[in-house]
C-alpha cells in the first residue's frame, strides 16, 4: 500500500466533501440546528409548577402562605378569577392545572386526570394545605415533623438524551449516506472503474473514504459536546466522556458497512438515498435518537435491541451524560464492530465495479 | 538471428458471452508497437468488451489474450502501469479542480505533481489548471480525461469514444492531439463508430459487428477494396443534356448522370475520362471528386438498416 496514494485520495476526498456545501449542510449544519432547537423547547419543562385559579377568596391558601412565607410559590402559581366556568374551562383545556374554590370549611378542588402527574400534585398539595389548617386549628403543636432531602437526581435531562440521540442520527446519516453515494456514483461515472485500472490497492481506496467519513463524525461529536455543553443547555460531561470517542468511530464504521451494502444493491444516487432513508429513518425513531427510550412504549424498547443505532446512542449516552464508567461502553463497541464485519463481509459479496 | 519483436497486443480466438448472447465471438488481431489502431462498429457489435477485455477489466470466457508479453487477466499490477486508459470525460473525483484531478490520479502511480502540471500543458488546460472539472466545457473535460489517462507515461493507451459528444472544432482539436500521442511512440488503441475520425487517425481498423471481425485492414486498402464509383459533380449549365450522357460511356460497368438543378453528377469508374472529357468542355467549375468512404465500407459491411 502506498502512503502517498492514500494520501492524496484522503485529500481528494476530503477536498470533495468540504467542497459539497448540501454535504455540509445535511451532515453538520441540520443535526446542530436540531440540537440547538429541540435543545431550547425542551429546556424549561422539567420544573412541575403547579397553576391554579383561585374562585372567590380562599383564607386557607393566604394561611399556608402566612405559615410559611415564600415556600408556597415555589410549587404553585395562583391567579384570581370570578369566572368559575370560564376557569374550569381553562383546565379543561389543560391551559390551567386545577380551580380552587372555598365554601366555608370545605376546600372544593377541581382537576383533570388528562396529566396524572399533575392531577397528584395538585391533591397532595391541597391535602396538606388543609390537613396543616387543621392542625392549627387544633392547636395542637405537630408532633412529626417532615423535613425532606431531595437525593442526587438521575433522571436525564433533556440536553442528555437529545445531544447523544441527535448525534447518533447524524452520524448514522453521515456514515451510511456518504459510503452508499460514493459508491453509486462512482460505479456511475466510472471513477471506480478508473481507480481499478490505477495500480492502487482496493484497501486504500476504502481506508481513504474511511478516513475521511471518520474525520466528518469526530467533527460532528466535537461540534456537539461544544454546543450542547454551553451553560444555556447545560450538558455536564462525566469524567469517561472521552470514551464516546471509540463509540463515534465504532459507530462511523457500522453505517458505512450498511451504506456499502445499500450502494451494492443501488443503481442510482436516487435509489441509493431512498434506501438509506428508509433505513436510518425508522430507525431514528426506533433507536431512540429521536424519542429518547426512557420515555419510549414499552414495545419500542424492545424493537430498539435490534436497532444498531441504540448501541450507538445508548453508548455514547452512558459515558457521556448517565456518568458510567469507560467499560460499560464495551458491549455497544462489540456489537457495532461485530455488525460492521458481518455486513462489510456482506457487501464484498455483492460489490460489483461495473454497472452491468 | 534476432527474435521478432512480440506484438504490443496479441489476441487469439477471444470469446465473451452475457447469457445467451455472444458479445465477442472468435476475434483474433495483433496490434504492433506504435501503430493506431481503431476498432469500429455499429452500438452492440462487442468492441467495448474486447476493449475491456484487452485493459483486464473482464474475464475472457476463452481465447490467448497478451498485452505488452503479459495476460492481463486477473488484475495485473504489473501490467497497469504501463497502459493507460481514457474513460467518459466526467469520470473524475467530485469538486476537485483540473490540477487536483491530474494530481491525484498522478499519485496513485507515484508519479511526481511536477510531471502532472506539464501533462495539463500538454493538453492546453493550463488556463484552466483552477477550474473545477465539472465546469470545463466538453471538449477541456475530453482533454483532461486523456491528461489523466497519460500522466504516468503509459506504452500503451485504450480509448473508448473519445470524441463522443464533442462539437467539429473540439474534435479536430482533440485528434491533433491524439496524433500527437502516437507520434510520440506510444501505442493507441481506439475504438468509434466516426468512421472519418477512424480514417483520419487510424493506421489500421478491425470493423466489427456481431461479436466478429468483419474486415481488418488499413482505411485506404479498405476503401479501395470496395470498388465503388467515383462520383464528379460540377455546377449544373454548362454541359447540354447530351453531352453530359456522353461522358459516362460505361453504362455496363455502372456509370450514371444526374443534373439536380444545382449539380451535374457523374458516376463513373474510369475517372480520367471524365475528368478530360469536362476539361475539354471547359465545364470545370465546381468541380468536386468524392471516392467511397471508410463509411461506405462500414456500411457495407454492416447493413444498412436502423439500429436503436
């Protein structure tokens, strides 16, 4: 193998790719904007304020308040209505969480079940409004005291999920649409044929494309973890985040070897890009690079173990945001690398040089 | 006693058949050093099988096959550098400029960057060396095509259509050019249905159809071969009607007069004649003799109905 032949068909190529400005946009400008996007919609949903319509006047939400200054507004947001239909309304709606009206002593909640969520918090909040009232009514001094500690918590954040599912999509994208396209259109104007007839080793051709669709992911991963790690989305990197970059490369080399297949079988740049579409999109959804699988159904889940796009996702997720150690990517590194040799084994099979 | 040069290709009983059909079927010739040789035939008649063939690119079914002393089949390294092949004029990598293009090609036989920029002049690209290959006109796109295809020096050079899509101007240019590179002592091999570019250029043609070799030869033996009339035409008005029947006395032997109103054509195989008959009459303006053609042989030879 010649170094200064593979060198310079990485730079012819690499050449060609920065040089391709729709190349550029689909791999690198469309997957940021996603991120930066979904990334500032799902930003705020995480704090559960309550909104509530207070009907008339309700002495015992200014005695909760008068009872502990300050700490009622963080759970609750209230505003005032006279408009007890138009306010049930509103929770019909489900632009308000519940209406509270008071009638003499009995405090009358109303709520919708459309978000559970909510419909507890609204209960439990307004039970111990009220079961407090009665202790002071009582007054009896409390016997129990609740003090709560809230622990460390796990549950991913938006930033977590979206930047490595996002990310994952692209470089799923990048890798299998850049070796399908290569390959059609090279076996079309006859560049394949060309670099055949040159006395140059089938495997520097490959290793150049390969290198180059490497240097492309590894620019995806560094554009990522820069924009997703500013203090507006809040990405907070664990300390074996460097693991994601095995995890990237692994991945890189599993959709090329499904690109290389679908451009066996493709006649046409057109065909080509249908059949990685058909390909890599479903699996978006079905990997959990687009609906993160913590939320996902339950059958989603399952469908998404024979996703190779969950191990890359799931991989980069667990040592980029989850905080797990460098090994516990190695199970998503086997399986991509034991799909890339099944699949480039595969695609030696059916390769064809020439058209016809 | 010195051992005869071996020929640059030698071919011997090559077969090659997709399925049912025999796309070369028994073709034998020998190509020596530094000839031009032209392979001609309709769409289908299997000379880009042969070609490919010859450049190693497909497996013979059967037959002796050597170029430059060597099987080129399978892949043969050793036999790669020295040839070189011209494709489709956009067989080029995406987005590279003219110099990019011959660069890389030029490495991939280690061939320095120097030696591909004076190949860009050879070619007259130098005022294009910075233009993108997709956005050079047809014939730039040819002659860059057949840069790459000579950046390494090759003895031997395969060229399939290359004036395929080219404009009148564009192609005399590019067959200086060609003549120009077996000039320099490299063998080319070429295969066109042009028949003019096949007469102009070629020491010898194979005309071939079906997968055979009808005729091999060179063009003018070819056109002699045929034996058709030569036809002279001079402006109409300035013989009578009667006279211009007495210059073609052979009406056995094929010869014929037509007047359309612009020209008096006569057809005749005994030329001479007619031409001093018409000098003697002083009825030589316009005067224009057409021999038969390598077209005329082509079609001949290979029917003359449509072919899609």
């Amino acid at each position: 193998m010649s170094w200064t032949a593979l060198r310079s068909l990485s730079r012819a190529m690499f050449l060609g790719f920065v040089r391709d400005r729709a190349a550029l946009v689909f791999s690198i400008l469309i997957p940021v904007l996603f991120l930066v996007l979904f990334g500032s919609i799902y930003k705020s949903t995480s704090a559960p304020r309550v909104s509530v319509v207070e009907v008339g006047r309700v002495s015992l939400l200014d005695q909760a308040e008068a009872a502990a200054p300050g700490s009622l507004g963080k759970v609750l947001s209230v505003t005032h209505s006279g408009d007890l239909a138009a306010s049930l309304d509103a929770v019909r709606k489900g632009n308000e969480d519940a209406v509270v009206q008071q009638q003499g002593r009995t405090l009358i909640v109303h709520y919708s079940i459309a978000d559970q969520t909510r419909a507890g918090i609204v209960q439990a909040l307004f039970s111990s409004i009220v079961q407090q009232a009665d202790a002071a009514a009582a007054g009896g001094t409390a016997g129990y005291q609740l003090t709560a500690l809230q622990v460390e918590d796990k549950s991913l954040k938006p930033i977590q999920y979206l930047a490595p599912g996002l990310l994952g999509w692209a470089i799923a994208s990048g890798g299998a649409f850049g070796a399908a396209i290569t390959l059609v259109s090279w076996r079309q104007n006859k560049l394949l044929r060309r670099l055949r007839l040159a006395p140059v080793s089938v495997g520097s051709v490959v290793l150049a494309r390969v290198g180059v669709s490497l240097v492309v992911a590894l620019i995806q991963l560094a554009a990522f973890l820069a924009i997703a790690t500013l203090p507006y989305f809040g990405l907070k990197l664990s300390a074996d985040w460097w693991m994601a970059i095995p995890v990237v490369i692994c991945g890189t080399l599993a959709f090329m070897s499904i690109g290389l297949l679908v451009g066996a079988f493709a006649t046409t740049q057109q065909a080509a890009t249908a059949i990685a579409n058909v390909i890599i999109l479903p699996m978006a959804f079905l990997g959990g690079a687009f609906v993160p699988l913590d939320f996902a159904p339950a059958w989603i889940r399952d469908v998404s173990y024979a996703m190779p796009l969950r191990y890359l996702v799931i991989g980069m997720q667990n040592v980029m945001a989850r905080g797990e150690t460098a090994a516990s990517a190695l199970p998503a590194i086997g399986i991509l690398l034991a799909l890339t040799a099944a699949l480039t084994l595969a695609a030696v099979r059916v390769f064809r040089w020439d058209a016809v | 006693m010195v051992a005869p040069m071996p020929a640059t290709i030698s071919v011997r009983g090559l077969r090659k058949s997709y399925g049912a059909v025999a796309a070369v079927d028994d073709v034998s010739f020998e190509v020596e050093r530094g000839e031009f040789f032209g392979i001609l035939g309709p769409n289908g008649a299997g000379k880009t099988t042969t070609l490919e063939m010859l450049e190693g690119l497909r497996e013979p079914d059967d037959g002796e096959l050597s170029v430059l002393g060597l099987p080129p089949w399978p892949r043969n390294p050793a036999l790669l550098p020295r040839i070189g092949v011209q494709l489709q004029a956009s067989s080029f990598f995406e987005k590279l400029t003219a110099r990019e293009q011959i660069r890389t090609f030029a490495s991939l036989y280690d061939v320095p960057s120097r030696r591909a920029d004076q190949m860009l002049g050879v070619v007259g690209l130098d005022e294009q060396a910075d233009i993108r290959a997709e956005k050079l006109s047809g014939g730039q796109a040819q002659r860059l095509s057949i840069a790459c295809a000579l950046v390494h020096d090759p003895e031997l050079v395969f060229m399939d259509e290359p004036t395929g899509a080219l404009d009148p101007q564009a192609r005399r240019n590019l067959w200086d050019l060609l003549r120009q590179i077996n000039a320099d002592g490299r063998t080319v091999v070429l295969t066109t249905h042009h028949m003019d570019e096949a007469e102009t250029l070629c020491d010898r043609v194979a005309i071939m159809d079906h997968g055979q070799i009808l005729q091999l030869g060179p063009p003018a033996a070819l056109v002699r071969q045929l034996d058709t009339p030569v036809r002279i035409s001079v402006e109409s008005g300035q013989l009578t009607a009667a006279d211009a029947k007495a210059l073609a006395r052979d009406e056995a032997s094929g010869d014929a007069v037509s007047d359309d109103g612009v020209s008096l054509t006569v057809s005749t195989r005994d030329p001479g004649a007619v031409l001093a008959g018409l000098a003697s009459r002083n009825a030589l303006a316009g005067l224009r003799v057409q021999g038969a053609t390598l077209e005329d042989v082509f079609l001949e030879l290979t029917g003359r109905e449509y072919r899609a």
